[in-house]
C-alpha cells in the first residue's frame, strides 16, 4: 500500500498541484472540518460509490488516524484504483481546514 504524510500532501497543495482528495469519515466528523478540496465519501459507502472514481486517476484516502483511510486504500486497491493512504490522518494534519 502506497502512503504520503499529511506534511508531504501539505507541500503538494500548497506547491498548486491537482489532488483528488477523499475523506472517508463520517458526515459529522466532516461537518467539523476537512482538507481544502477534499471529497467526502464515509467508510460504508465506498463500496457502493466507487463507480464515481475514475481509475485512471490517482486518489489519495484520508481519514481521522489513518486506520479507516488504510482500509479503504487496500479496498479500492484489490479493484484496480491508484490509491494512496495519508498515514497519521487528520490527527497529523497541521494544514488548512474548511
């Protein structure tokens, strides 16, 4: 499984560069704040909407510790997606919020 830190991710939005982030937290953990451009799709959903990804597109799974992001990463992972876990999660995130 692939995997940046939330300092490297960071440096790559701020360096302007096209991300697709997706957040899989629940709807009121996002509610309290997400990575700028970030796309909520929880957990328990993934399976039922990875028709929306593209996979010719690389994606980039966060989550609050990184656990959740890791599951869905391996998941999407097993069906062909480029995926990449942001390890340490939200907890490790000192960048912007919306």
């Amino acid at each position: 499984m692939k995997q940046l830190t939330a300092t490297e991710l960071e440096t790559l939005l701020n360096e302007g560069k096209k991300l697709n982030i997706i957040d899989v937290r629940e709807v009121d953990e996002v509610a309290a704040g997400k990575i700028p451009g970030a796309v909520n799709i929880p957990l328990g959903l993934v399976e039922f909407r990875m028709h929306e990804l593209d996979k010719s597109k690389e994606y980039i799974m966060v989550c609050r510790s990184g656990a959740r992001s890791g599951r869905a990463t391996q998941f999407l992972e097993s069906y062909g997606f480029d995926v990449i876990n942001m390890s340490g999660g939200l907890l490790a995130w000192e960048g912007k919020i919306e």
